[in-house]
C-alpha cells in the first residue's frame, strides 16, 4: 500500500482538533475525514471517520481503521508530515 496523497483542511480552533485530511492509496482508495488531534496526555495522533451508533448517544464506530500498529503509524506519519508542510507554508 503506497499513500499517493494526503489533503489538509483546517478546523476552526476548538478543543484538541487541529485539521481534517483525506488520504488517497495507490491512486485507487481515498479516506476522507481523518482528524487530527493534539492533547496534552496523548500528543499528536489521528481519529480515523466514524458514525454514531444507533440508539446510543455517545457510542461511535470507526467506519474504516488499519488493522494493525504498522499501518496506523504509517498513516499518522505521512498525516501530520502533510499537516508540518502545510502549517509551514501558511506562514
């Protein structure tokens, strides 16, 4: 799996949300509504796009996720090397 591309759109500064990206794989599969997170406990990570539960007010479920550490960590990387770039170039 090669991501062929990451886009990053801003959040309006609210709590830990940093940017939103969408990936693209291969040039074949896009993820879109990936968030970028920041918190003091955890540093830096990724939220991958979920859904609320039916008939549950605070359940939610990654509607797509890696399936292991090495992808995930792959994914995080190449996210928030596409958010440094483009937090750089904004200045």
């Amino acid at each position: 799996m090669e991501i062929t591309n990451v886009k990053i759109f801003m959040a309006k500064r609210r709590g830990p949300v940093l940017a939103y990206a969408n990936v693209i794989l291969d040039n074949r599969f896009i993820i879109r509504g990936i968030t970028l997170l920041e918190t003091e406990k955890n540093g830096r990570f990724i939220s991958m796009p979920s859904r609320r539960l039916r008939n549950e007010k605070k359940s939610f479920r990654d509607t797509c996720h890696p399936l292991n550490a090495e992808v995930r960590n792959e994914l995080t990387d190449a996210i928030f090397a596409a958010y440094d770039e483009f937090i750089s170039n904004e200045d």
